[in-house]
C-alpha cells in the first residue's frame, strides 16, 4: 500500500459492484487495523529528545503513508457510489419523450427561376473566363 498510485479505468457489471465496493472496503479495514498497532514511541515529559530522531520521523512517515493510501481507497468508495447514485437516478430519464420536430414547408422551386439562376451562373463562369 506504499507505493506510487495509478489511476485506471475500467468497467464491470451493475450485479458485481457490492462485491467490488466490499472489497474496497475490508482493504480500508485492514489499513485500519494496521495503524491500531502500529506505535509511535512513546514520548514523556523526560524524553523529549528521544522524538527528534530518523526513527520517529520514518514512523510518522509510514503512518501519512498509509493514512494517504486509506483516503485514496475511500475516495474511489465515494466516488463509485456517487456515480452509481447518479446513473440510479437518471435511468428513469433515459427514455424522455423527443421534442416535437416541426417541418416547414419547402419553398417550391419554379422552372422559371431555377433556369434564371442558371443563366446568371453561366454569364459569370463566361466572364471570369474572358478575363485575361
């Protein structure tokens, strides 16, 4: 648990995530149960140099350690079941009824005038072409 952390990514059934969150969890339990037994020395009125020492601060250091890697673990509980919540509570909304879709009318296209255009389209290509 004192290592570097990597964050992934990864999917699985709706039906295996209690399985996963307990899993989770007993790991956060045995941290637990590791920093009960865990002892800073102790430190008394008379011995107050005795704290001040590589022993003490690789303890504490350990100790941070394994509290980060407790919170890390917690941090994904809340997080995964945060998201659960969400994707609980959106599932009735999935289905919403579509917006009515209006279609207007096409103008309609006269022979007339789409053979106008076409005039225009080609006086301009003749005069582009004539130019030197």
């Amino acid at each position: 648990m004192l290592s570097d952390r990597i964050n992934i990514q990864y999917s699985i059934d709706i039906n295996e995530l209690p399985e996963e969150l307990t899993r989770l969890l007993h790991k956060v339990e045995q941290e637990s149960e590791l920093l009960c037994k865990y002892n800073i020395p102790e430190v008394s009125a008379t011995q107050t140099a005795n704290v001040l020492s590589l022993n003490t601060l690789e303890k504490v250091d350990t100790l941070r350690r394994r509290l980060a890697a407790m919170d890390y673990i917690l941090n994904d509980v809340d997080e995964i079941i945060t998201g659960y919540l969400r994707f609980k509570v959106a599932a009735p909304e999935q289905n919403p009824e579509p917006p009515p879709v209006s279609l207007e009318e096409p103008e309609e296209l006269h022979a007339n005038t789409l053979f106008n255009d076409l005039s225009e389209l080609q006086n301009k290509v003749d005069e582009l072409n004539d130019k030197p």
